[in-house]
C-alpha cells in the first residue's frame, strides 16, 4: 500500500473571501459538533464568541488566521 499525502496551507494575511471561508467551515464543525455532547457548556460559549462578528474577540478580527489542512489518499493494489 502506498499513502500520499497533499498538504494544503495559504499564509496570512488572507484575502476577505478566504477569511469568511475558513470562519464558515470552523462554523459548520462547531454546529456538527453542537449536539453530540463531545463539547462543554464553556466550550461552546467561546466558539459562540469567537464566531461572532460582534464580539470582540471573533476571529475575523485576526490577522494571523489562516487555514492548514492534510489530505491523505491510500493506495492499494490487489494480491
């Protein structure tokens, strides 16, 4: 079997349609994550203000967000 693994990073500072992207995605995992119990009360307080764009401390305000992701493919080839 052979794994290939493609990385996929873009540096910061981002442009506006990338940043609401990545805000968008952290969004949808949180909302997933949501009612399966696996995150706090206290959790779920600071991702509810880091995703709120009328918080201070949402995280669009940043200029050091940027996303970083892994995709892994396995090959295997048949006996």
């Amino acid at each position: 079997m052979t794994t290939r693994t493609t990385l996929n990073e873009q540096p910061p500072p981002l442009p506006d349609i990338t940043r609401r992207a990545v805000l968008d995605a952290l969004a949808r995992r949180v909302a997933w994550l949501r009612p399966s119990g696996l995150l706090t009360a206290t959790d779920l307080d600071a991702w509810d203000r880091l995703l709120d764009p009328a918080d201070e401390q949402w995280l669009g305000h940043r200029d050091d967000l940027h996303p970083l992701s892994a995709r892994s493919v396995h090959i295997g080839v048949r006996p």
